[in-house]
C-alpha cells in the first residue's frame, strides 16, 4: 500500500514538472519575441532618423533661390522629410526674389505644409520689417508670417522715414504686400524721422497697418495721444502720408472723448475737454476738428456747435453752426 502511495506521488511529480518545463518554455518565447520586435522597431527608428552637426542647406527651384538654411545641430525625420534644428539662422526668398531672414533658439520645417515654425528668442526681419517674438511660423508659399507671445514689430515707411513701432500678443503679416494685422492688447509710437516732429502714441485692441495705402487702422478700445492732447475713441485712423500736409492725419470715431493739457504764454495752465462723434487731427495746422453733437468745455465755458475747431496748446476755439460763425477767445 505505502509502495503505492509513492508511485502514485511520482508519477504526479513528472507530470507536474512538465507542465512547468511548458509554461516557461512558453513565456520566454514570447519575451524572446517581444525582446525581438522591440529591437527591430529601434533599429527601424534609428533608419528613419539621421543627425547632422554645422548644417549648411540650400535650396533652389526653377533656377532660383528658395531658402538658405544654416544650423548648429539638425534631425532629419526620413519617413515625414521633417527636420527639426537647434540654432537656426536663414533666409527665405519670395517669389519676386525678396528676402525673409530668421534667426531662433529651435526650429522644426515641415515641406509638406510649407512651413517653418521657430521658438525661442526668435527673430525675422524683411527690408522695412523686424519682429521678436517667443514662437513664430512662416508659410513660404502663401509667404504669411505670424508671430505670437511677447511680441515687438519695428516698422520703417520707406517712404517718409517713419519709424512705426508696435507691441502686441500676435501678428499676421505679409510682409511682401506690406500688410500687417496686430491683435491683443495692441500699443506702441509713430517716431518721424525728424527729431522736432513729436510723435504720436497709441493703443487698441486690433491694429491693421497698410503701407501701400500708408494707413494704420485703429479698431476697439482705441487711445492716441500727441504732445498734451489725449483722445479715446472706438476706431480710428491714421494717414502716415498726411503728416507736413493740410490734410487730416488721424481721425477718431464714435463716442471720441479727448483732454488736452494746455500752457499758455503768460504761465495759465487748465484743462480742455471734448466730446464728438468724430474727431480730426491736421498736424500740420495743429488743428482739432469735432463734428457730430460737439461739446467743449473750457475752463467755466461750455461751447456747442455743428462744428468746433480747437488750436492745440491755444485757447482759441472756432465754433460753426446752422446760423453763425465766430471765433471764442
């Protein structure tokens, strides 16, 4: 009986040796497997990427330069043709041969879509154009450049010399066509480039800045300000040509509220309000057109009109309506 027992116990013994000899031949083939793919996938990787030290890339199409592109280090993504650099510095070139240069911390060019995207310290300057900014992107066919974060915008008017200078949160520009829209808590200055011409001071939400025209436009929000005259208003206007001319150089709209600061010759100081449906800045007279239900109070004076005219830093004021004309000294 005690035999039995004992033949019975080592007979069940192999059998459950087996069974364990089985579940671990099983499981180490496939860890051996799973070891295996992941090795390949590694080395498929390593194929699809390559790195490149001091790159030097220069591109040409039909002939002509498209993009010079210099960098300290690059990946070059071999299944997508993406590349993504450290360091990089470049141009790219339009279709009618004009220049777009860039330089950043970090770069990634998709040729896919068209389009090179930086971040950090990033700059990109054109002939009339020079923006910073955090992150850009630039499309090199549709040649639209767009820059977010921390922005600043230095603009020259070729034209007149003009100095426009604008901080925003994004802008959108086209800087071949000289078009440029700043959105997002949108300020800055217009400097001539005469130092005696003063400038001009602005805020708004959105700005949209056409140098073939020579406008700015001021949308929402809208707050200008030259020497001791303040002005806020919805929208505005600006004709950068306008300037040494006798023709209106901005114009305010809807619900204009402006103070001006005045300093007479024999020392008076005061105060000058105005409120209008519109407002117009000859510079070149120093004049301050209000139209539109205008009121202006001055000093212990309320004055009314169809049309008040005001001098800066002047007590005069010209007051037109329906029935008379005359001049308030």
């Amino acid at each position: 009986m005690l035999f039995e027992i004992k033949k019975t116990i080592f007979i069940y013994g192999i059998i459950l040796i087996c069974i364990l000899i089985s579940v671990f031949s099983i499981f180490g083939r496939f860890e051996t497997d799973s070891l295996k793919q992941e090795m390949k996938k590694t080395v498929e990787s390593k194929e699809l990427i390559s790195y490149f030290d001091d790159i030097y890339y220069y591109k040409v199409e039909s002939l002509a330069k498209k993009m010079v592109y210099v960098a300290k280090n690059l990946v070059f993504d071999n299944a997508d043709y993406n590349s993504q650099s450290i360091l990089p510095v470049g141009e790219v070139y339009s279709k009618d041969g004009e220049i777009v240069n860039y330089s950043a911390g970090r770069s990634i060019y998709n040729p896919k879509k068209y389009e090179l995207t930086f971040e950090s310290d990033v700059i990109i300057s054109t002939k009339n154009l020079i923006v910073t900014s955090n992150k850009a992107k630039y499309h090199t066919e549709e040649e639209i450049m767009t820059n977010w974060g921390n922005v600043k915008s230095d603009v020259t008017d070729e034209k007149n010399g003009d100095k426009i200078i604008v901080f925003s949160d994004e802008v959108v520009s086209r800087p071949y066509k000289k078009t440029s829209k700043f959105s997002g808590d949108v300020h800055g200055y217009i400097k001539r480039k005469k130092i005696y011409e003063e400038r001009i001071n602005f805020k708004s939400q959105q700005l949209l800045l056409d140098l073939n025209a020579y406008t700015a436009e001021l949308i929402t929000d809208v707050y200008l300000q030259k020497g001791g005259l303040e002005a806020r208003a919805k929208r505005g206007e600006i004709y950068l040509d306008n300037y040494n001319k006798n023709l209106k150089y901005y114009v305010l709209y809807d619900d204009v509220k402006m103070l001006e600061k005045l300093t007479l010759k024999n020392g008076t100081s005061f105060v000058r309000t105005g409120f209008a449906e519109k407002v117009e800045g000859i510079v070149s007279e120093d004049k301050v057109i209000l139209s539109g239900n205008p009121k202006v109070f001055q000093v212990e004076d309320v004055i009314k009109g169809n049309r008040i005219t005001l001098r800066e830093n002047s007590e005069v004021i010209e007051i037109d309506d329906a029935i008379t004309n005359f001049i308030l000294k």
